[in-house]
C-alpha cells in the first residue's frame, strides 16, 4: 500500500553571518599551527557522504539470488543478465549498472558494501531520520553536534587531522559535522564568480563595519580560490550539488581542498533527491542517474586526491531504505533497511557485509521493508575506530551516546 504521508526536508534559516562562519568561508585552518608529521606517517582523510531522500538499496545493490527478490521489486529490480544487466559483486548481489567506478573499485578491493544496515529510528519522516542518522543518538532529539563532528573534537590535541578541521560542502554544513571542533565550509559557484577586485571592495567595507566579518569574508573567498583553481569559468550546474554534474563538481573541490598540505582531514557533504516515489526507474531511469552522479563523485575523489587517496575512506550512508515492493507509480515508498557504501584505497575492499533477512513476507519488516540485521553504527565504529584511532569507550560515550551494546565491525580498513 502506497505511504500518502508527505514528508519534507527542512532546515532552519541562516543569518548572513551564520552563512560566511559556518557555511561559506570560515578558513580556519588558514591559520592553523602547521604540524610536521613524521616521514611516511600515515596522514588518513575521511569523507561522509549523505544521501537525503532515503536510497532504495535493493535497486541499488540487487539481491538477485534471492528467488523473491523479482517478484517484489518488479520492473526497477535489477538482473544479473539482458541489455541491462547489473554488474555482478558475488554470486547473490549486484549492483546497479550506473556505477562502473565503484565496481572497479571493488574489484579492485577499494570497496566495501554495506546491506540490510540501518540506524536505530524506525519510523519513516525524513526529518526525523536523518535527525537520528547525522545526530548519532539513538532516538529523535534536539541537538546541536553530529557524530562526524564529536569524533573529530574526541581526537588527542596536536593530531593533524585534528587540528586542521572538517570541511562542510554546501551551502549549510550537514549537521553531522556542526559542533564544537573547528569546521571550513565551501559551496560551488552557482552562478559567475565576482572578480577579485570586487572581492578586495567588500573585505574593505566590512573591515570598517564589521571586522570579524571581513576576516571570514577573506577567508572564504581563499578557500574557494583554492577549491575551485584550475575550474576556469566552470558554473555550478542545473540542479546544484544534486545533479550528476553538480555531484562531480562538489567532490572535485573537496578532494582539492583535503589534499592540501595544510588542508582539512575529513569532509561531509550531502545529495538531496533520493525519495524515489513515482518512476524510480532501476538499471535505467532517474534512480540510475543519481548513482551515477554518485559514482561520479568517487572517480572525482579519487582522481583528486591523488597519493592522499591511499589513507582515504569515503563512508555513504542515507538515513533509511524504501519498502520492497513497488507501488502504484512504479517507485517505492518510505521503507527501513538499504546499503551504505565503503571505497578509498584504505578500504580492505571487495566484499558486500550482509547478514541476508530474506525477502519472503513474514521475513520482511512489518511485512513491507527489507529488515534491518547490521546497526549502521557498528559501521561508522569500525571506521572511526580503525582509521581516527578512537577508542571504545569515546565511540559509546560522546560520538554515538548509549550505543555500548553496537560493537564495531573490524577489520574493514588496510
């Protein structure tokens, strides 16, 4: 039965000063202490990707050995053969034919696939899930930090990774990475950027006005030079960030920005436009176009980052799946479990992590959604864990609060 339910995503408005510090040009680590790390010491980069709308995982990730898996997700299923065809991960799972770089990826073993995961919330508002998926609680709450940003405030005092900040792409920083450790943020030109000239005239203005202002008004336009160098007069893209081109764009400036020496260690950005409720199409259509911007972005990332890609991991997560079934419209609706997604050359890759619930009606939650089996944030644990260093006890105390039953998964990182 179709969900008639509307949800929205919102958030809250942004003051023009909140917009410069906070989310636009804050270039903290511009004048970071610069800290020597020791020759060949691994220097580890860390990206959170959001996927706002709620990624159908089984059109994703097609479980296409399990016998029922057809006839539930019908013309949007993917199959391992036919013009089509899905490319193939194992002898059960494929994935969807709009992602040759993460099958490269993982053939490569640079990627990890996540299925049947989910974050503790199981209802199906958008608002509230990705609430709890970015907060890290373990319900519905008001909170001002993410998870991404306790991990980084967590880290021992002097650690590069620490000091040098998160990076927020967007126009507002993911609230993942808000809270008290020190955060840029960078957004794609949207439209023409102004000269330097005309740049030089605002600092000076603000300088007599308001000198906090012109300092991150400096500070930004440094931090958008440096992102968007070598661009030319490249604009942002119809769509923004949540379209294939804008998703390539976005991670193209990022991964320039996590390269430099001096740059920041970990980023977090997010893609709306995943609530896939009428003509989600499956190996072709709008589904496979937004997992191709996404792929896209891992090629952008990679080819970014260069020699830094070898301590990268890019974590992909969506706060929850969509129903097995496919409704009316041939798309799904709001649903519980769906796939997250690993790559970077960190990655100890090639391999999709499921504990398979089956798909017959009485194994499917609440006789419509593929059914949770891993905690996403024993994921997340695994990952913070082996490539920050953060223990245990930070990990169950201040990054994901009352969560000390979820055990880290190990062993996912090189």
């Amino acid at each position: 039965m179709t969900n008639m339910r509307a949800t929205f995503c919102e958030s809250a408005p942004l003051s023009r000063r909140a917009m410069l510090t906070g989310a636009g040009a804050l270039f903290a680590w511009a004048h970071a202490p610069r800290i020597a790390s020791a020759a060949g010491a691994r220097d580890p980069r860390l990206v959170v990707i959001i996927l706002r709308g709620a990624l159908d995982g089984l059109s994703a990730v097609g479980p296409v050995g399990d016998p029922d898996y057809i006839g539930l997700h019908g013309e949007i299923a993917l199959s391992a053969t036919g013009p089509d065809a899905a490319r193939p991960l194992d002898s059960f799972f494929a994935l969807n034919p709009g992602m040759p770089t993460l099958h490269r990826l993982f053939a490569t073993k640079q990627a990890t696939i996540f299925h049947a995961v989910a974050t503790p919330y199981r209802e199906r508002s958008h608002f509230d899930g990705q609430d709890v998926l970015e907060s890290g609680l373990p319900g519905v709450g008001r909170t001002t930090s993410g998870w991404l940003n306790r991990a980084l405030a967590a880290l021992p005092a002097g650690q590069p990774i620490r000091s040098r900040g998160g990076l927020g792409v967007g126009v507002a920083t993911p609230l993942a990475l808000r809270g008290p450790a020190p955060v840029v943020g960078w957004a794609p030109q949207a439209l023409q950027p102004a000269g330097e000239d005309l740049g030089r005239r605002m600092i000076d203005l603000y300088r007599h006005t308001d000198p906090a202002l012109a300092e991150a008004l400096a500070r930004g336009l440094e931090i958008d030079r440096l992102a968007s160098r070598e661009m030319g007069d490249e604009k942002g893209s119809r769509g923004g960030m949540n379209s294939v081109a804008g998703m390539a764009q976005a991670a193209r400036g990022a991964a320039r920005l996590l390269a430099a020496p001096d740059g920041p260690r970990v980023a977090a950005l997010a893609f709306d436009g995943w609530d896939t409720h009428a003509n989600e199409g499956g190996p072709r259509g709008r589904l496979a176009q937004l997992l191709s911007g996404l792929d896209g972005a891992f090629g952008e990332f990679e080819k970014g980052l260069g020699d830094k890609w070898r301590d990268t991991v890019i974590v992909t997560i969506t706060e929850f799946g969509r129903t097995a079934r496919i409704n009316g419209t041939t798309g799904t609706d709001h649903g519980t479990a769906t796939v997250a997604f690993l790559a970077g050359g960190a990655v100890a890759g090639g391999r999709v992590i499921a504990d398979w619930p089956g798909l017959k009606s009485h194994q499917l939650h609440e006789n419509r959604d593929l059914r949770p089996t891993t905690d996403l944030r024993a994921m997340l644990k695994g990952v913070l864990g082996d490539h920050l260093g953060l223990g245990a006890a930070t990990l169950a105390g201040s990054v994901f609060p009352e969560s000390a039953t979820v055990k880290p998964v190990t062993g996912l990182l090189t």
